[in-house]
C-alpha cells in the first residue's frame, strides 16, 4: 500500500515529490557529516600525545596540533627556546605563584641520532618529562613496577643551586662554525662596580682572545678606572697560555693570580692584579660580587657568516663588597652597586648598543648588536625589565634617540656624544619609557691597537670608529600588567660614534 502511495504521489505531483526527496537525502548527508566530526574528536581526545595533566597546554610558536598528533616533518625542529628560563621566571615563578599550582615541562617525539659501539648511528624519537611536576599536574602514568622519581639531572633542571645557575648561563665557550681558527675570536667576563657617592667607578674585564685552535691565543685582565671629570686610568696585565685557565662547563677563570671563582652559594670572588699603562703604578682588585636572586638574563647567541656573538648577564642587580688599591691607596666597598655580565665571539666590524641601570626597585638592561652585513638595516633594540620577583617584562623600542650635547676629546680628535637619550615602546596594555641623562663619557678609537670590552688587536674597520662608554642616571616610567612603574637610578651606558 506504501509502495503504491508513493508511486501515484510521484505521478500526480513530481516535482514536489523530488523536492521532499532531495531534502531528505540533504539531511541524511549532514547528520552523517556530524556523526564522523564527532568520532573524530573523540578520537582525537584520546591520543595519548595529546592528553596531559593540567588544565593548559603551551607549546612552541608556530607549531600546529595536528602536526604534533601526527609526528609529521614540520614538527621535527619545533622547540621552546630558553625552556628552562620560561620555566623558571615565567610559568613556575613566584610572580605566578597565587594563581599556577603546578607546572610540568615535557617534551615528546623529538627526533634524535644514537651512535652505537660500533659506530652506526641511527634515528630515534625521545620523549622527557619531569617525575614530580608530572605527578603534580595529575598525569602520572600508573606504573607497572618500580619507582619513577626526580633524579639530581630533574632537580638542577627545575631548581638548580645559585653555583648551579651560573655554570649554566656564564661558563666558557670553544669556537666552533665560522669561528673556528678566527684570530678575532675573544670571550669575557666583565664587571663593573659603582662607588657610594656615585662618583668613581671600575670596569673590570678578564679577557680570553685569539686563535685557540691553533695555539695562538692569551689571556688579559683590563680594569679602568673613572672618576666624573677627570680622565681614565687603564690597567692591565698579558698572560700566555700556560697561564691560563677556563672551563666550558663553569664559570671558573684564572690568569696566574688574578681569577673569577663562583663560591657554594653563588657569589663571585674576583682576585684581579695588573699595572698602569706608561706609569707602572700597580693594582689589586679583591671583591665579592653577590647577584640578587632572579636578576639575570639567561643569554643568546648570534651565528652568520659575518657575526658569531654570544651574551648573558648572570648579574643584572649585583652588590660588591671589598677593596680595590691603587698603589698604597685603597678605596673600599660595602654593597656597592655592580653588574657582571660574559660576552663571546667574532667582533669584527661589529657594533652595539648597550646599556644597564638600577632604577628603584626595577634593573633594566638594553642592546642591540649592529652586524657589519646590516648598515641600512637598524636591528631592533630590546629593554629587559626586572624586579625583586625576577623577570618583570620585555619591550622592543624602534630606536633609542640620542641627544648629542656633550663633547670630548679622543686622540687628539673632539668627538660629539650623547648628553640624554629616550626610549619608548608600547605593547598592548604595556608601556616603558625610559630616559638616560650622561654624566660623564670616556672614548676609544677602535682604530688603534688597544683591547677595551673585547676589542682584539686587530683594526676594527668599523664606519663609526669611536667607541663611547658612559655613567649616567636613568628614569624608568610605564605601565605593566596594568601596575603603574617609576623608578630613577644610576647606570652605565654604550654606544658609537
């Protein structure tokens, strides 16, 4: 009876009939559509590579879900850049810590090379997690048998001890890549230290430089010594390699009896002795550098066919304690304020814009490294903000404007330099505005054969030859995560002219 109702329904009126049809099978087609989406997220929701403890998931930037569900190639290089400093001064910071209860870093599928016994190497995917920050975010795999715990590896990963810290971000580097047998190739530590009355400061530097790979190297401690009007006193002294002494995987360096040790607890010891240039006067440098915990800037490397440059400040807010003797005279020091910071690499050519200061309660540190291949291209400034919880912020101004009212004398040649110099930036809700007044400035001709913050004793051939350190105090104004910021105080300053 169906079948014949339908038949003369199709007769008598065949195209309302054809509708009706073709809006069923519309229909059936969508519901089944859903159906499958929905199969495919359930199915999705249970792959193991995606599921986690936790309530968010970061990942690095860039990479896509469904590539890193797959394992497809574009997910093999993917990673985030300075985890451990993400870790510790961002996601799992005191900063954080009223509103993230846990966090657990964890890496899966990466791809990497084995090399058996008898030499072979071949491809393998390795995941990594931290036991305990795991159990903490509820994604603990039920174990079989046996213990899972944190071994000494996961803790210095996750809280490494003050001495541990800086062996990780201010050890000695090797020259490798396009550096390799460069006789440019130099690496530092540097220090700088601030007296009472803000009128007299050092620059202390302990310099690795030359060709290591072919023996044809030294080492040498510089310390300048400034006083506001008043021209600069240099010191030094040259050691050949057999003198000297450094590590890759510390921070330790010593040339004869002048030395950086990190102490147990952190603190620097720095012995330095060395001689006035034409005078002889001899000095001693004893002084413990203590670093305020979470003021450091983890580092970055730079590496091209023109620049290989390597940076971190394992001090941006320091105090020293100690004594520093010209001759018979001694000046000592009690909590100074003072900075350390390790450079590395291939200089020739290059340029930079540098700056640190102690405003308030914040440290601020700014840079920008000009490579000779980029003369009509500016590279873009950053300014590092901290406070006394660790890292505060990160801004990227378009340029710092100087004002070029001050005036010295280099070699005979009177240089114009900075007198006060602005940046600012806004980034979303956030603003910084900061505002550098010179007090005093010392120059150098990177043309003559002299060693100053890592120049060698080759002719830099740069297009601004003149390099200009300054003093000076520094205003810091803004806005960040909706907290107004000022602050003033003093710091030190770089640039060329």
């Amino acid at each position: 009876m169906i079948a014949l109702l339908s038949f003369r329904n199709l007769v008598l009126r065949p195209w309302r009939t054809l509708l009706l049809l073709l809006g069923f099978g519309l229909g059936v087609g969508v519901m089944i559509v859903l159906l499958s989406v929905g199969e495919a997220l359930l199915a999705q929701a249970r792959e193991e590579k995606l599921v986690g403890g936790g309530q968010l998931t970061v990942l690095p930037e860039g990479l896509d879900v469904e590539v890193m569900k797959t394992g497809g190639l574009g997910g093999m290089f993917f990673s985030i850049d300075h985890a451990r400093f993400v870790y510790r001064q961002l996601l799992a910071a005191p900063r954080l810590a009223a509103h993230v209860a846990a966090v657990a870093p964890e890496m899966e599928g990466k791809l990497v090379y084995m090399r058996l016994p008898n030499g072979r190497e071949i491809t393998a995917r390795a995941s990594g997690e931290l036991p305990s920050r795991t159990r903490a975010v509820g994604a603990m795999p039920q174990l079989a048998e046996g213990r899972w715990e944190d071994d000494d590896l996961d803790r210095r990963w996750r809280d490494p001890t003050m001495a541990e810290l800086r062996a990780e971000i201010d050890h000695f580097h090797l020259p490798s890549g396009t550096a390799l047998g460069d006789p440019s190739w130099a690496e530092w530590h540097y220090f700088n230290v601030l007296s009472a009355d803000g009128k007299r400061w050092a620059f202390v530097s302990f310099i690795v430089a030359g060709d290591v790979s072919r023996g044809q190297w030294g080492g040498q401690v510089l310390v300048t010594l400034h006083e506001i009007g008043r021209p600069a006193r240099r010191f030094s002294s040259v050691f050949y390699p057999r003198s000297v002494s450094f590590s890759t995987g510390d921070a330790d360096l010593s040339f004869g009896s002048s030395s950086v040790r990190v102490l147990p607890d952190g603190r620097y010891a720095v012995e330095a002795h060395a001689v006035e240039e034409g005078k002889g006067t001899p000095l001693e440098v004893h002084l413990t550098v203590s670093p305020a915990r979470g003021a450091y800037f983890p580092g970055t490397a730079i590496a091209g066919e023109a620049l290989v440059s390597g940076y971190a400040v394992p001090a941006l807010r320091a105090d020293a304690s100690g004594s520093m003797c010209v001759g018979s005279r001694c000046e000592q020091y009690d909590r100074a304020q003072a900075y350390h910071d390790h450079n590395w690499g291939v200089w020739r050519g290059v340029t930079w814009e540098w700056g640190s200061a102690r405003a308030g309660q914040y440290s601020i540190l700014y840079g920008r490294v000009q490579p000779p291949d980029s003369v009509a291209m500016r590279q873009p400034l950053f300014v590092f903000v901290v406070d006394s919880l660790g890292f505060l912020a990160l801004f990227r101004p378009r340029d710092i404007a100087y004002e070029d009212g001050r005036s010295i004398v280099i070699g005979g040649q009177t240089v114009r330099v900075p007198s006060r110099a602005t940046m600012i930036d806004v980034r979303g809700d956030d603003t910084l505005r900061v505002e550098l007044e010179v007090e005093d400035a010392a120059g150098t001709d990177t043309r003559r054969p002299d060693v100053e913050r890592g120049d060698t004793r080759a002719e830099r051939r740069l297009e601004h030859p003149y390099f200009i350190q300054m003093k000076g105090a520094a205003r810091v104004t803004g806005r960040v995560h909706g907290v107004p910021i000022e602050g003033r105080g003093a710091g030190f300053f770089e640039t060329y002219r």
